[in-house]
C-alpha cells in the first residue's frame, strides 16, 4: 500500500474513533469552561486537560526516541506572530461560545443529526477558506509579516535546554512537569475520580493526538513523498473537506480530510446504534445568524491562530510549543468574555408554541 493511501485510512480510524468518544463523553472546552463558569461541573473540564496531560507524555515520547520529528510541524516554526496568534485565538474563544461549540464538536453533533451544525460547519469551512487563501488571505498575511518574531528556543524543553540541561533531560522534566501539574489538577476533582468513563475518554483522545503524530511523523516518512507532520486539528482540515466534496476531480485525499469524515461517520454510527440520533433544528433565525457569526468567526480566529480548541488545545500543545500556549490563552480567554462579563453571550429567549 502506498504510504499516502495508509495514511489516509489512519486518519480515517483515528477519526471514527474521535467521533464515537467525542459523542459518548460530551468532549468539548467550551461545554468544559461552562461547567466551571456557569454551572460548577468540573468533570469535564478535567477530561480535557487529561486528554493535554496524555497527548504531551506521548507525543514527547515519540520525539524523544526519534520517531517522530515534531520540529516539522507548523507549531514548532522559528518565526510566528503573537498579536495575530493571540487575536485568533480571542476571536475563535468568542465565535465558539456564539456557536455553542467547536468545530470538531460540530461534527460530533452533525453525526447525531443536529441539523444547526450543518450550517456551523460549512460557514466555518467558507470562512477558514477565505482566510487562507480567499479575500482574507492576504490581509492576514500583511499583518503576520509586520508582526512576526524569530526566535531560536520556541517551546519549552528548548527554554530548559538553554539552562544548560541536555536534550533529553530537558525533554524529560518539560513534560513531566506540565503533564504532572496538570494529571493533579484533574484527578484532584472528585467527581472526575468516579467517573470512569471520563477518565477512559480523556485517555483516549490524547493518544489518538500522539497517534496522529505517529501516522503523518513516523508512517508518512516517505522521502520522495512525505506527507506533512501533523496530528488532530479542524480548521483547515473542515475547509480542505468541503472542497473536496466540490472539487474532488484533481484534488488528493489527505490526513485531515479523512479524520474529519472519520469524525463524522463515528459519531453517526455510534448515534444510530445507543439510540441518540434524533434531528434538531434552529429554534429562530436570530438563532441561526448568531450561530453562523460565531462559526465566521472560529474560521478566520482558527486560521490566524493556526488550530482551534484541539488543533492547539490539544495537538499544538502536545509540543510544548509557545506559540501554541499564546494561541490556547487566546481562545480560553475569548470563551470566558463569551461565558461571562460584560461580553457574555445572552441565553435565546424560546418564543412560546402556538
């Protein structure tokens, strides 16, 4: 089998499986923040920095034993812009809230019928796709060339290194510390203790990150055809599937594309089989234009923060890139003015049936 056919039906696996978990554990940071802000449930805010503590011990493994070179993906680049990664990060936080999801959420949802995410995901799509090559394209690229940075040590075990600590050690005590602190932090949580579902959840999808990496890192190695490194991320990949759809003709399948129909099919499947597809619609047409204004917005935030809540929550900081820890303090920081504050996006008013 040639290498890129195996590493599309990876990604496809590793999507159906995102897809069957993400539905069955509710996965998602922005219902994760809301049950901290809003609602005092922290169980699955716990899940999610599980899923980092895991995704960061894997991923680091795999670099460490030279499997995978993580310094060939777009988190680990020398040069980046933190105005335009951080005001990405705040704009996808924001459109998420609008949205009352993620991308990768929205595809969960859209497999269980939700008819709302259809519209989420294809206004997502239009927008990332204008930001990275459309009308958008080169206003963005204007402002990341007037405001990048080069630097040599751009994640943290390269800042240890600098200490004067060896590549490995530094390696080592980066991600122990981070993923240690954060491993705490959700098992310190009793209701995240007896929830083993969550736990198994949380588990999983970080090791579906170190799994991606693993694919597109370590099987995709072809050296007269390598694919590019890379791991779980929604953005671009939501918009690169929906051209496809249109423009299959000359078009090549890919990772991405693949993970996200392997998402969609997931959570389909497994919907049909517990019994929890059911179709939803929009309750008005303010509830459809907000919920389009907040997918716009996750597409272009997503693009200029190159990820979302798991192409950076997750994927990026696997890492330990900076760029990455600007991007996610971006996006908490926009879901929080979303959840809270004078920003805070207002429940709809249900208009009483007839």
């Amino acid at each position: 089998m040639e290498t890129a056919h195996l590493v599309t039906l990876a990604g496809l696996a590793i999507g159906l499986v995102y897809g069957a978990v993400g539905l069955l554990s509710g996965f998602c940071l922005m219902s994760s923040m809301r049950g901290v802000l809003a609602e005092g449930d922290g169980r699955l805010m716990r899940t999610y920095v599980l899923a980092i503590a895991v995704a960061i011990v894997a991923s680091q493994l795999l670099a460490g034993r030279g499997t995978v070179d993580l310094g060939k993906s777009i988190y680990l680049q020398p040069t980046f812009s933190v105005p335009v990664l951080f005001l990405g990060g705040l704009l996808f936080g924001y459109g998420m809230v609008l949205s009352n999801g993620c991308g990768s959420r929205a595809l969960v949802l859209l497999g269980r019928g939700n008819l709302r995410s259809f519209v989420v995901v294809i206004v997502l799509a239009i927008a990332a796709q204008m930001t990275l090559k459309g009308l958008v394209a080169p206003a963005r690229i204007a402002i990341v060339q007037a405001s990048q940075t080069t630097i040599s040590a751009n994640s943290l075990p390269l800042l240890a290194s600098a200490l004067g600590l060896g590549e490995a050690v530094a390696r080592m005590l980066a991600s122990l510390v981070v993923a240690g602190v954060l491993a705490v932090f959700a098992f310190a949580h009793g209701g995240f203790r007896r929830s083993p579902g969550q736990i198994a959840a949380g588990a999983i999808l970080g090791l579906l990150v170190a799994g991606g990496w693993y694919v597109t890192g370590y099987l995709g190695a072809d050296d007269f055809n390598p694919v590019p490194v890379t791991s779980l991320t929604f953005i671009a990949p939501i918009a690169d599937a929906l051209q496809y759809a249109m423009l299959s003709t000359g078009l090549t399948l890919n990772f991405g594309i693949a993970t996200v129909a392997g998402v969609f099919a997931g959570s389909l499947v497994t919907a049909l089989a517990t019994g929890r597809f059911h179709l939803e619609g929009y309750s008005s047409p303010r509830h459809m234009l907000r919920s389009a204004g907040g997918a716009a917005l996750m597409g272009i935030g997503g693009v200029m923060a190159f990820g979302c809540s798991i192409g950076q929550g997750l994927t990026g900081l696997s890492t330990l890139s900076l760029a990455s820890f600007v991007a996610v303090a971006g996006i908490l920081l926009g879901t929080t003015a979303g959840l809270r504050g004078a920003l805070r996006v207002q429940p709809l008013k249900v208009a009483p049936a007839n």
